[in-house]
C-alpha cells in the first residue's frame, strides 16, 4: 500500500499529539495534504494558525488523565484516526538511573500512549457507526532491538508495543486498527545538534515516517493490526 492510500482520509478526523514538533510538523502537513481535519493538543502556548484544517490547542498536559479526557470529550466532531508522537529520550546507565528517571520515561512515552489510546477508542465508539477507526503509537528501535544505556527509554517504549499488541487484539472484532512505528534515530534538527559528528546515512526521514503512519490510519488499511513497524 503507498502513502497515496491516505488520501481517501477527505473529512475525516484525526488528532496527532506532538504534532508541533520536527516528526509531528511533518505528520501533520502530510494529514493535511491528504484532506484530513487535523487536532493537535499541545501543553504550552499553541503556534500560529497555519493550515485552516488544523486546529492546535494549548495547556494539555497529556500525562493528566482529566486533561486528556478533557481535550477528546471537546473535539466536537466523530473521531476517525489518532496518533500519538508525544514522548521523551532519556539516555543513562544502569547505575545512573534514578527511580524518577524511570517514572519519568514512563509517564512521557508509555502513559501519554495508555491514556490517548484509551479515550480515541471511548471516542470512536461514540460514534455509532460500527465503521471503526485508525490508532498509531510510535514506539522505537530500542524496545524491539535492546540497547546499552537506554534501560528506561528502552522500558517505557517496550510497553508501549505491549500495549499496541493487546489492543490489536481487543479491538479487532470492532474494525479499530492499532499498530505502532518503532523507527530509529530520526533526522530533525534537535538530533543533528545533539550529535554532530554522527553518521546521518540511516537516520529516519521525518518525511518517510509521517508517509508510513499516513498509510496506517487509511480505511483501506485491511486486516492489519497489533504489529510494531521497524523504520530504520
């Protein structure tokens, strides 16, 4: 299936978290593109209005249950697809680790994740329609490939495709397709500053991962659910 796929997505609804960012810019100009009417929740100040079918709100914190709810209960419109790029990198050894590291990972990858996915289904139910809907978590390399020194990255986005896993399977029967993207290091300028001197030949194209996750909320998608993408 080629990224052309989402452009059946004309109308249709899709919040994409971390849309603000280097990956989440490209995501969201690529929904856009496709005729989707874009939410971005965002936890400072929005940005300027850009594309007329995307609408940024401020103050969200997605790590607060009541926020979360809050930002899906007030879409005001039925909910199709949600993506989810909103995490954090943190890289330490074992012995450096504090518990709050740990926690920290874990609240900005895998409970933003958890709590997204979770009101996007109560959403997507809500419509009453039995057609369905599109989820796609960004997990990483590191939870499928373990690397030295990314024990609490590598644990909160290992979680993160358990739970992409399972909620494949529970919510099969109901037509929402749950599937993750597990891509390497990613090549966006915060990246390139905090690695100068890196081989940049196998970095991630935010440009290709946004065409892979655009294909993943396609409602010609098919059968295909619960699986964790490399993207390398």
């Amino acid at each position: 299936m080629s990224a052309a796929s989402g452009s059946n997505l004309q109308g249709r609804l899709v919040v994409v978290t971390g849309g603000a960012g280097a990956l989440g810019g490209a995501v969201v100009a690529a929904f856009a593109r496709a005729g989707a009417v874009v939410h971005v929740p965002v936890h400072g100040k929005p940005p300027e209005p850009g594309e007329p079918a995307v609408t940024y709100t401020g103050g969200v914190n997605l790590t607060e249950e009541a926020a979360v709810e809050a930002f899906y209960a007030g879409l005001g419109a039925p909910l199709w697809g949600s993506v989810h790029l909103a995490g954090g990198f943190a890289m330490s050894p074992i012995a450096e680790i504090k518990l709050a590291d740990l926690r920290g990972q874990l609240d900005l990858n895998l409970v933003t994740t958890f709590l997204c996915c979770r009101e996007a289904v109560r959403r997507m139910r809500a419509r009453g329609d039995g057609a369905g809907g599109r989820i796609v978590n960004v997990a990483a390399r590191t939870a499928l490939r373990p690397e030295a020194g990314k024990i609490a990255y590598g644990v909160a986005k290992a979680g993160v495709v358990s739970l992409t896993a399972a909620l494949g399977e529970e919510l099969r029967p109901e037509g929402i397709a749950v599937n993750a993207v597990a891509p390497g290091t990613i090549d966006t300028p915060a990246n390139r500053a905090a690695m100068p001197g890196a081989d940049r030949s196998g970095w991630v194209k935010p440009e290709a991962l946004a065409a892979l996750i655009l294909t993943l909320t396609s409602p010609d998608l098919g059968a295909a659910t619960g699986a964790a993408i490399p993207a390398f």
